[in-house]
C-alpha cells in the first residue's frame, strides 16, 4: 500500500487507517497476529518510529494489544456505525 506524504493526514494515521481497516474486513481477523514491524517497514517504507504511533493508535482504539515475545494481536473489531 502506498501513503501519501504530500496529504493533510500524518503517515502514521495513514498507516493505523489501513490496518483497521484490514481488521474490519476480515483480512485480520481477532486473535490473529498483525504484521510485524519488519513487514510493516517493507510494505509502507516509513521508519519504525511511524509504525509505533500506528500501532499504539490501535492499542488506544482497544482493537490490539502486544503479547510479550509473540508480536500485536488483533483483540477486537471496530464498532460500525
């Protein structure tokens, strides 16, 4: 996926969009692994830092948490409105 670095809206909420919405579509389905920050950075190409604040967005959002030594796993699916 790309990200748009000219646009109003910061990369790292680009990125926290995309991936809610992997896990409201099923792509990421709860208690699943998201990818790693390794993948992430080969996917977006933005530096770990950016990854951080998208995944802490979702961590805030209560749709993941860290499992210590496994990685982010999927906890929750987002409310529909």
């Amino acid at each position: 996926m790309s990200i748009d670095r000219e646009g109003p809206v910061p990369p790292y909420r680009q990125i926290a969009d995309q991936l809610r919405a992997r896990i409201t579509d099923g792509t990421i389905p709860v208690g699943r692994r998201i990818p790693s920050l390794v993948e992430l950075e080969a996917e977006f190409g933005v530096a770990r830092d950016t990854l951080r604040k998208a995944v802490k967005v979702l961590k805030d959002e209560g749709l993941v948490e860290t499992v210590s030594g496994m990685g982010v796993y999927v906890i929750a699916v987002p409310a529909r409105d």
